[in-house]
C-alpha cells in the first residue's frame, strides 16, 4: 500500500470515528480484561462483568459497519441491512445462551437449562421494555430540555405499533394458554412455534410495506441518509466480520459465567435478563436515540427506539423459537404471566404517549418512572 493510499485510509477512519459518539470505544478495554479473567485468573464475575461492557463498543462498531454498507449498496438495499442487523449483538447473544442451556440439557442439568432458557426469555423482553420506557423516556427528557416541544410523524410510529401489539398477542395467548388448563409443556411450545412462523411471516411482509410500497411513510426515520461513506466497502466488511466474532466470543464467555455469577452477587436471573443484557447489548444503539434526540430529530429517535422493539418482538423472539427448535429445546413464547403483563402495559403506555406526534420532557419522565418501577420488581421477582 503506498503512502497516499495510506492517508486516505486514515482520513477514512476519523471521519467514521466520531469523537461525540465514540467515546464508548474506551469500553473495547474490556476484551482483554474479559480474556484474562476467563483463560488467566478464572474470575466468573470479572468475567460477567467485563464481557458486558465489551459487547457495548463491540455492538457499535457492528452498527457503523452496516450503515457503511447500507451507505454504498442503495436506499432501499441499505435500509434493509439496517433493520436486519439492528438487534445483531443481542441475536448472538441468545443463540449462545440457547447452546449453552442444549449443553446444560444433554449433560442432565436440568436446572441450569432452565435457567438459562428463562435469561433467553427475560433480555427479549428486557429489550422490548428498555426501548420503550428507558430509551423513549430519555429521548422525550433531553429533547423536552433543549426544546419545550417535539413532533414527530405519527404515521411510522402507529404501523410499528400495531405491529407491536400484534405481536404481544403471540406472547399473551401462550401465558394465559399455560393458565386456562393443564396444558402439557409439548402444546405450548408447539403453538409458540406456529406464531413464530406467523409473525417471521408479517414481519417480511412489513419489510415489503417499508422499504418498497409505502416507503414514505417511513423516509424521514431512514439512519443518515446525507452521509457520505467514511470506509471502502472492503473494510467495513472486514470491520463487520471481526466485530461480529468478537462479539460472539463475548457472549460466550458471558454465557459461561452467568450462573455462577449471579450466585456469587446474590442477582436474581430475571434481574440480569430482562435488565443487564439489553441495556449493555443495546447501549450503543441507546445513546444514538439519545443523542438525535437532544439534535430534534424525533423521526429518528423514536425510529430507533419503536422501532427496535418491533424488530425483537416480531423477528428476534421468532427466530430464538426456531432456533431453539432447531436445537431440540423447548424455547417458547411463554414468557411468564407477570413479565408479559408488564410488556403488554408498557406498549399500550408508550403507544399512548406517542399517538399524538408530540413530546416534552414530562411525557419522558413517566416513561422512565414507569421502567424503574419494573426494574425493581424485577429485581425482587
């Protein structure tokens, strides 16, 4: 390579690092650390704790990857690869955690598989609930701070509602199915399995009504439309790919440590799935919505934010069924009566909110009282 090619290369990498959004790469610290606790010290808590905080920088450098992408292969391509890998991070983090509770299962403990199906269980809805109440809470409290009042278009965010709440329909139908009767674990999973299908199924079909038939509903929440691409196609392949096994050898480490260290800690499983996965899985993508936020561009924030929700809802939760299938687990959409109540309310409350196409920082206030509220009964459940 010569030396002018080197320059543009390096002028390539500063302008895709960002100094206002890229202070999360400090946390890329963390893989070594993680690597010494797991193959040097055999600390499962330093473990738990450092792959945590290495899957945060990890995630981020997957999402600017594929919006290089998407930025170099067309609008309707890139959007597309966008809504895909949105959730990428927290997709390998369950699929570990499905293989780790078909290896607990094949070596008879039964127990650990159970609770690791139930970590599954809790970060899908931990995602749901933290994109809803903890991310829209922030997104409406630091927009309402820099500007009295936002709008937003209500036209997006009222077809990924009815999706959503289409897709609560398949989570509340098996709980309160598992209730009415003496229904055998068999039925349940297999109806889990047949919504799972169904909503894969609506989801291609929202993709086709997004990105192709009624595409400008949804122009205003496609990610950086005006950039120009920072990297050649071939590194940022190259900086999806790595990042992307990085973020697998993460959650394999995370994964290995789970049980042991929510013992040592005295955290209740449920607390760590529904609260520490999504929000350090997601933390990139969080402060995104955040920051555009605080930028009033409402369109993109509660994109990112419904819209994320919508995507672990209808094709995350799905795909772990299938795959879980595939690995003769019995991966389910019973999700548990109090944890499916409480996402059912939380969609219906922040559908509520947004409805009108405004906000202001009280409207993100209630949002995050009400996440806290979940929070500490999660903690205590």
């Amino acid at each position: 390579m010569s030396l002018a090619e080197i320059k543009v290369a390096a002028n390539g990498w500063k302008q895709f690092v960002d100094p206002r959004e890229s202070k999360i790469l400090i946390c890329l610290l963390a893989i070594p650390i993680s690597i010494y606790f797991e193959f040097i010290n055999h600390n499962y808590t330093g473990v738990f704790i450092s792959s945590l905080f290495a899957i945060m920088p990890l995630a981020w450098l997957m999402g600017r990857a594929t919006e290089e992408i998407a930025l170099r292969v067309g609008q309707g391509l890139g959007a597309f690869l966008n809504a895909s890998f949105g959730n990428a991070a927290e997709l390998i983090i369950v699929i570990f955690l499905l293989i780790g509770a078909k290896a607990a299962n094949d070596a008879g403990s039964l127990d650990s598989a159970a609770n690791l199906i139930t970590v599954v269980q809790a970060s899908l809805i931990g995602s749901i609930l933290g994109n809803l109440l903890l991310v829209l809470g922030l997104a409406f409290v630091w927009g309402g701070i820099n500007h009295k009042e936002q709008t937003f278009s209500s036209s997006a965010v009222s077809t990924n509602s009815s999706l959503l709440i289409l897709a609560m329909l398949a989570l509340i139908i098996p709980a309160t199915f598992s209730q009415s009767g003496d229904h055998s674990i068999e039925t349940i999973v297999n109806l889990s399995r047949v919504a799972s299908i169904i909503l894969l199924g609506l989801y291609a079909l929202f993709l086709l009504f997004q990105l192709k038939t009624h595409s400008h509903l949804f122009v205003n929440s496609t990610h950086h439309e005006e950039e120009e691409a920072s990297l050649t196609m071939k590194q940022a392949i190259i900086l999806l790919v790595s990042s992307t096994v990085l973020v697998a050898v993460m959650a394999e480490f995370l994964v290995g440590s789970i049980e042991h260290s929510a013992e040592a800690l005295g955290w209740p499983p449920l607390f760590i799935g529904v609260i520490l996965i999504p929000l350090f899985g997601n933390a990139a993508e969080h402060f995104t919505a955040v920051t555009v936020a605080g930028k009033n561009k409402m369109d993109l924030s509660i994109g990112i934010a419904i819209g994320s929700s919508t995507q672990v809802a209808v094709l995350i939760a799905p795909i772990t069924v299938i795959f879980g299938w595939m690995l003769n687990v019995n991966m389910s959409l019973q999700f548990g009566l109090f944890e499916t109540i409480a996402t059912f309310v939380a969609v219906l409350i922040a559908n509520s909110i947004c409805s009108d196409g405004k906000s202001n920082w009280l409207e993100g206030a209630m949002l995050l009282g009400t996440y806290s509220i979940l929070a500490v009964s999660f903690w205590l459940a």
